[in-house]
C-alpha cells in the first residue's frame, strides 16, 4: 500500500492483563501466528517503525517500549507513546484488534487533519480510542489525567478535538477481541463469508 505513513511511528499496546481471555492475548495464535505478529505484519509496511508498549518484552522485540509507571490501565500505555513519539502524530492500535488491515489504516490516515488531535475510527456507534492516530500535543493532557488519579481514557481525552471516522458496522478488521468465545465467533463468520 503506497501510504505517506513512513515518516509515523506505529504502538501495539500489549499491557493489559487478559483476565477475560484465560491467557495472554499477545501470544494468543491463529493459523500459527500470533496476535502481536498479525498485527505487526499489517503495521511494517505502512510504518517508519513498529514498537511493542507494555509491562514486559514478550517476544524478545528490538522495538520495545517498557511502561513507564506500573499502574494498569491503557494511559500508561499512550503517556509511555507520547512521550517517546518523535513526530507530530503516530498511530496507536491495542493488541486486542488482530484483524486490522491497511484499508483501515489509510482510511484513518488519509482523514488527518491537524486542527484534530485525535483521529478514531467509530463503529456501531461507539468510538475506538485505541485504534487511532494521535498527535503528539495531547502528551500532557492525558500525563495530567494519568497524575490526577483518573484512569478512564475516555475523560482524558473529552477535552481534546476528535474526528471520528465511521466505519460499516461489525466490520472485522475493527472487532476488538477480549474473550476466547468472541475469537470463536468470528473465526466462524470468516470462514462462511
């Protein structure tokens, strides 16, 4: 795909605990590869680089950012990106969306806009923060959410400028993967469609 995305960074955030799945997602495999492989094949050759964020290096990965505070929930994820993000934006998908593909990805990126802060995709009405573009800028903001004892990462970003991209609903690509069941279920649409 000829994107203008090599001079963006990419994250896969891998931090969370997988209490819903039974095992940890990251190394979860489908047809021999995992989750994290799925989506860093999808991430390499759209990107100027694809880091791993989390609490450990799972796979041994040269790009691999360790968190920057132990607390779990996804800001420490996105204060440890922000803060090591070079550009004016990167690109930010957590390790729950094995399905991503580059239509996706250029859809969101070709909807860059910089009056924005954030750019997210929405789907069956709902916003996906975690599968998003963002600028640099909102660094402090979501710091100072962090510090301030709010974890949830929708209020650290309500005072930001968002442009949500909408999306067909139950697209796929954009199903976020939090149980064994759910993976189930859609394994079994794709292999009827």
């Amino acid at each position: 795909m000829e994107l203008l995305t090599k001079n963006i960074d990419s994250y896969i955030l891998t931090g969370g605990q997988s209490r819903r799945f039974g095992s940890n997602k990251s190394l979860y495999k489908i047809n021999e590869h995992s989750f994290i492989d799925l989506i860093k094949n999808t991430l390499t050759p759209v990107f100027r680089n694809v880091y791993i964020v989390g609490k450990e290096n799972i796979n041994e990965n040269e790009f691999y950012l360790k968190d920057l505070f132990e607390s779990q929930t996804p800001l420490v994820g996105l204060i440890t990106i922000l803060k090591h993000c070079l550009n004016d934006w990167c690109f930010v998908i957590s390790v729950d969306m094995p399905f991503i593909n580059t239509a996706v990805i250029q859809k969101l990126f070709y909807s860059i806009d910089n009056k924005y802060d954030i750019i997210l995709p929405k789907i069956n009405g709902k916003k996906m923060p975690l599968c998003a573009f963002y600028k640099k800028n909102n660094f402090e903001i979501i710091l100072k959410s962090f510090k301030s004892g709010d974890y949830r990462l929708f209020n650290s970003i309500q005072s930001r400028k968002i442009l949500e991209v909408v999306f067909a609903d139950n697209l796929i690509e954009l199903s976020n993967i939090n149980t064994k069941s759910e993976l189930s279920k859609i394994l079994d649409n794709k292999s009827n469609l």
